[in-house]
C-alpha cells in the first residue's frame, strides 16, 4: 500500500460542510423535504444541483480509499469488528435518539401530532406505531439524514469478506485496470445509477429497495478502494 492520502481527509472536512449548507438550503428550495421555511427561494436550487451531484459520490469515494488504508493495517476480521463498533452503536445512537426530535417536530408542524415529546417517543417512536406517519411514506424508527452511515456500514462488511477471500487467492501476477477507464468509471456508474432511478429504481436512501442508489454508491465505494494505493492512479 501507499501513503495515506492526507488530502482526501480535507476534502472529506469540505464535503461534510457542503453536507451541511445543503441541508440548510433544503429548507428555502421547492423540492421535498421534512420541514420548509416560509420564504422559498428557488434560485438556490441550481446551485444545489451542482453540489449533490459531486458531494456523496466523492464522500463514497473517499469511505472506500480510507477503508482500503484501514483494512491493509488491520486485517479483514479486525476491520469487520472495526466497523461494527464504531458504526453501529452510532447508527442506533441516532435512529433512537437524534432522529426522534426531528421526527415529532415535523409530525407537529404538519398537523399530524398534537401531543408532547416524551408521550410521542415512549408510545408512537419507540413501538414503531406506523399509523401517523404512513400518509407521510415514511417508517418509525427511521435512519433519516444517517442512512449516509447505514449504507457505509453494509458495504463494509462484504468489502471486509472480499478482502479477506482475495488475499488468500493464490494469484501468479496482479494485473491493473488502465488508468484512462478508471478516470472515466465514475461517471459511467452515475450515469448508470442516475438511468436506473429514473426509469426503475427511484431514490429512497431505504437500503432494501433502493437499488438505483447502491449502483452508483456501490462503484464510487469499490473505486475508491481499488485505486488507493494505485500509485500511477495518483500521479496521472
């Protein structure tokens, strides 16, 4: 393996700021979102568009690089393990008691619930009574704005079973795809997950069903872990 990319933890810090001036943003543009502000603001939205096209796929990316770096210093079991206790507990962490709040405050600016929180959390979030919120196409407990962290979890654990299953292989010679088709890849898998959306799979960020998405996450995650320690990939 390489060095580690220690320009990619910048670009990692900037993407989560994107991440977040995005969801700020949500609330002034037109488009679907938990809560809205009054005053809409549709001229932020092509600035927006630019940002979510680029600002998961690199964060995918770079998961994928950081993973490579941690697995090669860890091993494929100690990485498994690695990422269940640090991902889980923070995913769990958040469906129970970070995502709640956000929950009950948009079931009481639409309407929907009247009561407090804490009767909200013990008899309606906590025994995943679906009845307030099916009219709204959404689930209680529910990963919301994590589902970003949920997905990372999944797709590390068959990365970890990969790895481990390849480093047995007994392989002659190592043969590298050309740097040319790795630089055109991501946006093949994109355009192919963004088809896929539209025409089958519609967006859900829901896991089971949401396999448009995993298409493009999948490959900028695979990526990311196949060129880190590409050297010629990092010189081009």
């Amino acid at each position: 393996m390489g060095e580690r990319k220690y320009f990619l933890d910048w670009l990692r810090v900037i993407a989560f700021g994107f991440l977040i001036l995005f969801h700020v943003g949500m609330l002034y543009v037109t488009w679907h979102y938990n809560l809205k502000s009054p005053r809409i603001l549709p001229e932020v939205e092509l600035p927006m568009s630019a940002l979510g096209a680029f600002r998961l796929a690199l964060l995918f990316f770079i998961s994928g690089v950081a993973s490579r770096f941690l697995i090669a210093r860890l091993g494929a079991g100690r990485y498994a393990w690695d990422r269940i206790r640090r991902l889980l507990p923070a995913i769990l962490f958040a469906m129970f008691v970070v995502i709640p709040p956000q929950t009950y405050i948009e079931l009481v600016d639409k309407g929907v619930w009247h009561g407090d929180y804490w009767t909200f959390w013990t008899t309606q979030y906590l025994p995943a009574k679906q009845a307030l919120v099916r009219p709204l196409h959404k689930t209680m407990p529910t990963w919301d704005h994590v589902w970003f962290v949920v997905y990372l979890f999944v797709y590390s654990l068959p990365f970890a079973l990969g790895f481990a299953i390849t480093r047995r292989a007994k392989k002659t010679g190592r043969h590298r795809i050309p740097v040319a088709v790795l630089m055109i890849a991501p946006a093949l898998a994109l355009a192919a997950s963004d088809v896929l959306q539209f025409a089958v799979f519609p967006r859900t960020d829901a896991l089971f069903n949401d396999w448009g998405s995993h298409v493009g996450w999948v490959s900028m995650f695979a990526l990311g872990a196949y060129v880190a320690g590409y050297d010629a990939f990092w010189e081009t």
